[in-house]
C-alpha cells in the first residue's frame, strides 16, 4: 500500500523558514519523483517542486526558485522541503506526490497524493 505523510507545517513570519517532511512508504523511490504541490484558496493546485528518487534531480517553480530546497533521503523513505524567506504567498495547504518517472510535473500525472499539511505566512 502506497503511503504518503506529509508534516512540518505551521503559523511562521513573513522572512521565517520551515521544514516540510513526506515520509513515503509502499513504492520503489528509483521508479518515481517525489514532489510538493499546494493549494490556497480560491486557487489550483499548484507544483513547487519536485526531485527524482533515482537520480535526485530536482526541479523549482519558479515562484520558490532560491528560497526552498528539495532533498530526499531514500533510506528513510523521506522527502524534505526547506522553506526558507517564506512569503504571505507562500500560505498555502502542501501536498507531497508521487509522480512516475517521465510524467510532466503537473497535478494530473501525480499517481498518489499526500493529506497535506498546511503552512501559513503571516506578514
């Protein structure tokens, strides 16, 4: 069974940093990127970023290009998104996903989603 739990959200200032974690479980990460998407209200669904689990490989949005960081640690089955000069619009639900390997970054080739965790920017 594929699992996917997101956590690390929270209430944080304009200028603050966060850790976002998705500890993965049920599926080889060599075969499939890891990635996050979020939601605001109001808004799509949205990638910001993702990373390969064979070659980690990452690709940014461009809106977060600079200030987050993707890394995965494949022995715990973890990703990690460092969020640092966090932006009021950066408030947002994030989900992590599990896309297949060759898929475009978009929410309608994700394979399985994450609950989501939500983030909230304060100014």
């Amino acid at each position: 069974e594929v699992q996917l739990q997101a956590s690390g959200g929270g209430l944080v200032q304009a200028g603050g940093s966060l850790r976002l974690s998705c500890a993965a479980s049920g599926f080889s990460f060599d075969d499939y990127a890891i990635g996050w998407f979020r939601q605001a209200p109001g808004k799509e669904r949205e990638g910001v970023s993702c990373i390969s689990g064979r070659d980690h490989s990452p690709y940014y949005a461009d809106l977060v290009k600079g200030r987050f960081t993707i890394s995965v640690d494949n022995a715990a089955n973890t990703v990690y998104l460092q969020m640092d000069s966090l932006k009021p619009e950066d408030t947002a639900v994030y989900y992590c996903a599990v896309i297949p390997v060759g898929s475009y970054f978009r929410s309608s080739d994700v394979d399985y989603w994450g609950q989501g965790t939500l983030v909230t920017v304060s100014s």
